[in-house]
C-alpha cells in the first residue's frame, strides 16, 4: 500500500487498479452523486476507461498531489476518497482544489473535516501551497459545513454554463477558500 497521510483515524493512500470495485459501489449510490449528477450512478465502464485513469493519471504527473483513497484506520474499509490537486482551471496555477466524496454509511463521524484538515495542513506546511480553494453546489450543505469546519471562507457564488441542470443547480455553485496567511493567523488563535 502507498500510503500518504496518516489522521487519528484515516489512512490516505494512492489508488490502484484494484479499487474498481469500491469505487463501482461509492459512485453507485444515488445519495452521494445527488449533488454531482442528480443521482444517477456511474456505470463500471465509466469507472473503468474514465474515473481510474483519471485518479492513476494524478500519480504520474505528480509526487504529492491529486486522488487519495480513504480508509478506515481501525477496521481496514474503504470510505470513499478525498483530492488536493493543481486547479482544473490552468488559468488558476498554484491554486489547490480539496474535493472529497464519502460512502453514506462514514457521513456524520467528522471524517470528511478530519481529512481536509490533514490536507490543508500538510499542503501549507511541507508542500509549499499558498492558497487551497474548493467549490460545491449551494445547496450542498454538508459540504460547505466540512469546508468551513476545514477553515475555508465563501468567496463567491456563480452559476457555470453548459452544465447539465439538476435538482438544486438553479441556485448556483459556491466557491470558498484558504490563504496560507488565513491558515496561519487561524493556526495562532
Ligand atoms: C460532503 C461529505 C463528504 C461530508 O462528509 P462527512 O464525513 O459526513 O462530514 P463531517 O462529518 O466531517 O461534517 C459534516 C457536517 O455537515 C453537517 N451536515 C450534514 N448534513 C447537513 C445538512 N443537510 N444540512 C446542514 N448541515 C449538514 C454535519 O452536521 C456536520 O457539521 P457539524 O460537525 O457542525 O455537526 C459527505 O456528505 C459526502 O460524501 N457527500 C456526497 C458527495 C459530495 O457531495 N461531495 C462533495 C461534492 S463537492
């Protein structure tokens, strides 16, 4: 197992070709992708020629960043994953986007904030990050609990184009964020 950041009870580690079948079971939840495709699960194919490549591609461009699976520290179980990688958006290098995505059974025990904090922390003190930023849908309010709970601040709320609507979509998403100089003035009180 590559492991690569260890909380109180979360093991972080690199995803492999044989975590098709958990992500096959988180994605097909409608629950959990209520917020990224109105419900609708993925298909194994998808995961297979799409979501994997995808997460395995982070590990070749980059040492330290991209897709981590989560697992249960005491019992071994997959939880689902979390990302701190290069924004998407090219025009916005330097920037870190923290994402993450649980199995329903692991919402409400705190681990999404145990890890983002882990993340961010690790991100601002040994990988030299100057600003962590993420987005959710509005109405996403867990979400923007664990991203508030993790430190970030709202800085905007937008409505993408060309995005497929679904239940919610009409009000928009939300983008927040971290500053190290944030992080800092937190971390002394
Ligand atoms: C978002 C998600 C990762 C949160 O995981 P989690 O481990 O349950 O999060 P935490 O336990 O750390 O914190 C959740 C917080 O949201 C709060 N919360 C949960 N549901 C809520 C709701 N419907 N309205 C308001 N607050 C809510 C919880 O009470 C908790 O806050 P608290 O500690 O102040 O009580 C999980 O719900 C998930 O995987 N959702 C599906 C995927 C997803 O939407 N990902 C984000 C896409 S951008």
């Amino acid at each position: 197992m590559s492991l690569f950041l260890e909380t109180d009870r979360l093991i972080l580690r690199r995803f492999t070709t044989a975590d098709e079948d958990n992500l096959v079971e988180l994605n097909g939840d409608p629950e959990v992708m209520r917020y990224l495709t109105g419900g609708r699960p993925s298909s194994r194919e998808e995961i297979r020629s799409r979501v994997l490549p995808k997460f395995l591609g982070y590990y070749e461009r980059f040492e330290d960043l991209g897709f981590w699976a989560a697992e249960e520290k005491a019992t071994g179980r997959f939880l689902g994953w979390f990302h701190f990688r290069p924004h998407e958006d090219e025009a916005r290098d330097g920037e870190i986007e923290l994402g993450y995505r649980l199995h329903r059974s692991a919402w409400g025990k705190g681990y999404a904030t145990e890890g983002s904090r882990a993340l961010i922390d690790k991100g601002f003190t040994e990988q030299g990050v100057e600003r962590v930023v993420a987005e959710t849908m509005t109405v996403n309010s867990a979400s923007r609990r664990v991203l508030e709970k993790a430190g970030l601040t709202l800085v905007r709320t937008f409505h993408p184009e060309g995005w497929d609507p679904i239940e919610g979509s009409e009000h928009g998403e939300v983008e927040y964020a971290l500053s190290r100089a944030d992080w800092e003035r937190q971390r002394l009180g």
